[in-house]
C-alpha cells in the first residue's frame, strides 16, 4: 500500500518506551516537511495545515511550488518507536518566513534537527542552518527527492558549506522507509557526538 495514501496507525506507545527525543524538522516552504511526519508517524500526525487564501499572495513565495494548496501555520507533530526504548517525538516546523518566529520555541528543548532541502532551491535551506548554527543545535541534511537528481551530493555539500562532519543523505519524505532512516542517521549522528571524547566535540 502507498505510505502518501494509508491511514496512519494509532500504536499505543511501548511500556518499555524510556527514552524520549525531540527532534524538529526545518527547511524552506513547501520542502515536505509535512509530508515527512506524515509518512513517518505511527501515530495520526497533528497537523496545522490551514488552505492558501488570496492573503498569501505577495507574502508567501510559491512560484517553485505551485500545487500547493495549503501550508503548516503552526507545526506539525507525530512520533515514531525506532526500538523497544527510543521513542521519537516529531516536530515539522512552518517554512515561510512571516512563521519562522515559532521556530526559537520549538527548539526548547530539541536534541536535534533535520533540514529538509529541495536541490531546485537550495538558497531556501540557508536560514535553517543558520538558526541551527546559531542555537548550537546538531543537526543532519536530508536532500528530498522530488524528481531524479543531477547534482551529487557533494555539490549540495559544498553549495551549503555543510562541514565533512555533518551527515547529508538522499530520502523520499513520501516513504515512511526513506523518512524513518533519515530520522535514524539524526539519532546516529548525536549518539556519536554524545560518546566522541570532549576534545573531539566541536
């Protein structure tokens, strides 16, 4: 069955469920971020999708996504089990800039982020990693795959100035496979920097 067209699963949570992480998933307008937690979560996601009216015009730029219709007004939220104790709690933060003063409260408290980037706009990706930067927060890169892609990796890497330490990846936030090994590579990544000796932490 298609992941974009299921019903999601309401998983009561594990009783042996200890360990609980907040992550929050950031990127530009119309990126998937939403898309992400939906595909993802085994519970049914909150969702603060609102329809775009008349009064979004000369605010929100949707000239690279002009299928969308609606758009994340607050968050969104789901939660997925990686395993028997670690519990995932998602949060898809809203992409257009009049929103991106909820982002500094939804970091309260996050472990980590994932940016979500579309290669077709890269530059939209670049205030993420800024906030991120500027908050001290780890954090890994997932390029979503809309349409087949021409550019390596490594020119993502080097158009982000992404340092060799941050883990970027391929995912389709459609595919609740995809979007859980993102979501696994973030956990990855702050466990080795939880366990890299002091001097090697940057």
């Amino acid at each position: 069955m298609d992941s974009t067209t299921s019903d999601p699963t309401s998983a009561p949570l594990r009783s042996t469920a200890s360990d609980g992480l907040k992550i929050v998933i950031v990127g530009g307008f119309g990126v998937g971020k939403t898309t992400m937690v939906r595909s993802v979560s085994e519970i049914r996601p909150l969702s603060t999708e609102e329809t775009m009216t008349q009064a979004s015009l000369g605010v929100d730029d949707a000239s690279a996504v002009r299928e969308k219709t609606t758009t994340t007004v607050a968050f969104d939220f789901g939660r997925i089990s990686l395993d028997a104790e670690r519990v995932l709690y998602l949060f898809g933060a809203p992409g257009q800039q009049r929103f991106w003063f909820l982002w500094d409260r939804l970091f309260s408290g996050t472990l980590g982020a994932v940016v979500l980037v579309d290669t077709r706009r890269l530059e939209d990706s670049w205030y993420a990693i800024d906030r991120l930067e500027h908050h001290g927060m780890p954090f890994i890169v997932a390029r979503n795959n809309f349409d087949a892609q021409d550019h390596p990796l490594e020119d993502v890497r080097n158009a982000l100035s992404l340092p060799e330490d941050i883990p970027l990846i391929d995912c389709d936030a459609r595919d609740r496979a995809s979007s859980k090994h993102v979501l696994i590579t973030l956990v990855n990544h702050l466990y080795a920097l939880a366990t890299a000796p002091q001097g090697a932490r940057s």
